[in-house]
C-alpha cells in the first residue's frame, strides 16, 4: 500500500496553491450573460430563467383570443381553455381540482384578459386582443358579478 502525500486524494492531481482560486461569486464567466455563449440573441434574455422561445418573432398563436376568453370565462373550472390551448396535463389537472375551487379558473381568466396567455408552444394568444380587450373585460365582469349574486340567493 503506498503512502499518499497530504492534500492528494485518489488519482486527483496535486493542487498549485500558490495561484489564489476566486470565489465563485467573483468569477465572471458569461460576461455578456450566459445567451451569449449559444448565441441567443439578447432580446431574449437568459434561457434559464425567461423561457419565451418566441419573443420579439412578431408570432402568435394560431388559437383566436376570442374563444380562449370565452372558453376561460365558462368553461374555465373545467380545463376546457387549458385542453383548448394543448396545455394537456395542467388541463387533467384543472379538471380533477375544479379550477383550483375556483382559484385557478378565476387566475387564468384574468390572464387571458391581460393579453398575457400562451399556449402549448408559448406562443401569445393575441391576434384580436386589442380589438376585443374592453368587451371582454366588462362581460367578464358581468359575468362573474351576476354568477356571485345567484350563488349568494341560493
């Protein structure tokens, strides 16, 4: 058995110490951000924590925003925008939770009004949201106020 020198471990080489190591939060590795390095344009920001494959394209989603709205606004404890959109799982999920009990439905309606829904392959669902925007704020409204009213009779 031979007699390994301190500080050596295994087949591990033998640490110079006399160049000082940074510590990690010094080290500037992706100084123009890690995009750079694969060649991600910098619109796009970082592919780790923006994931929006399609930003700044000018793309939408093929799915009108008028029937998402609608399919959120009555359908919406059900999944049926989320299984509309391809968003299959979360859709199974919406469905199995009633909407989150309401929660999640009311959550994405109000995504959907904002302009701010995706679908499947992250594409916005914004083809006729500018046109349709206010219509459909004040329905949802509507909606959901006179929805709350019969709830409370009962």
């Amino acid at each position: 058995m031979s007699h390994q020198p301190s500080g050596e471990q295994g087949n591990q080489p033998p640490r110079d110490h006399s160049t000082p190591v940074p510590p990690p939060y010094q080290q500037e590795r992706y100084p123009a951000g890690p995009q750079a390095e694969y060649g991600y344009p910098q619109s796009y920001g970082s592919p780790y924590s923006d994931h929006r494959p399609y930003a700044g394209t000018g793309r939408v989603s093929p799915k009108p925003f008028i029937v998402t709205w609608i399919l959120a606004l009555l359908l919406g404890g059900l999944g049926v925008d989320r299984f509309y959109l391809g968003k299959i799982g979360t859709g199974v999920l919406k469905l199995i939770t009633l909407g989150g009990l309401g929660i999640w439905a009311l959550i994405d309606l109000i995504i959907t009004l904002t302009g701010d829904r995706k679908d499947k392959n992250g594409l916005p669902i914004n083809d006729t949201y500018a046109r349709h925007k206010t219509m459909a704020i004040i329905v949802s409204i509507v909606v959901t106020l006179v929805l709350a009213g019969s709830n409370l009779a009962l």
